[in-house]
C-alpha cells in the first residue's frame, strides 16, 4: 500500500538544504576548534566582543544564540582563565560590561584563522560572483522571516 501524501522533497527543499549546511558547517567547526579548546559558542563569544567590546552577557547570549545561563557559565569560564574581564559594578541597571584581554585576543587570532579556513573551504567550489549572490539570498531569506516574524506578532 503506497502513502499518497503532500510532503516536502528533500532534495529540493531550501529549509532542508539549509538545515543541512549549517549541520555540516557546525561539525566542520567544532573539528577545526576542538585542537585549539574551544566551542563555537566560546569561539562567538570571542569574536562579538572583538567586534562590539563591553557588550553583557544577555546580548552575547543573543549573539552566540545561547541561553543567558549558558553564556554566563562560559563567561565564568573565560574570566577564570584570563581570556575575558568583567566590570565588577554595572555602570548602569545591572549588567556588567566584558571585555577581550590580550590573552583574549590570542586566542580569538587563532580561532577565527580555523574558523576562517572553514568557510574558504566551504565556499572553494563558488565563484566569487556565486558567493555575493548567495549572501544576497540569505539575507533576503532572512529579511523576509524576521518580516514576517514581525507581521505575525503584529496580529
């Protein structure tokens, strides 16, 4: 007895597809950072504050996709071992700012040239042409979700 039923194909599904790299872009991540001690949550974390310096810990966890519980172990984690400080007074309300040490930074410079030749490797089989469309692409993709997201909070 055959199953007649409307289903999604997964070989020519966007979400699945997309679903897909990002599993293989994660595992190919952790194995470049693994020989150096981190996660990819240790490595974002480090990279965000590089970026944006003094952020708290609930916007770090936003920005590495993490529970706020989760990033304040990890920032427990890297303020023991010297890679982050943490303001031991909040300047304002209750959230206290963190900063890269140099030791940070070190450790940021390795990880992104792992991290780094993760997505040359990933994007080797594109021309550069392919890669500022696929970049347009997500984006729109993403806009049109974030959009909707809204439109539908809205109702």
């Amino acid at each position: 007895m055959s199953q007649d039923r409307a289903g999604i194909d997964l070989e020519t599904s966007l979400g699945y597809l997309l679903k897909v790299a990002s599993s293989e872009l994660r595992t190919a991540m952790e194995a470049a950072l693994r020989p150096l001690g981190m996660t990819i949550t240790h490595y974002s974390c480090l990279e965000l504050l590089a970026q944006r310096p003094g952020l708290s810990n609930s916007e770090l966890a936003r920005g590495a996709f993490v529970t706020r519980q989760s990033m304040n172990v990890l920032l427990q984690a890297l303020e023991r071992d010297g890679s982050v400080m943490r303001a031991t007074e909040a300047p304002v309300g209750k959230a206290l700012p963190t900063r890269l040490t140099p030791r940070g930074r070190r450790a940021l410079a390795k990880a992104t040239a792992a991290v780094r030749e993760v997505e040359v490797r990933m994007l080797s089989g594109l021309s550069d042409a392919e890669q500022a469309a696929a970049s347009t692409l997500l984006r729109r993709m993403i806009a049109s979700l974030r959009s909707e997201g809204e439109d539908a909070a809205e109702a």
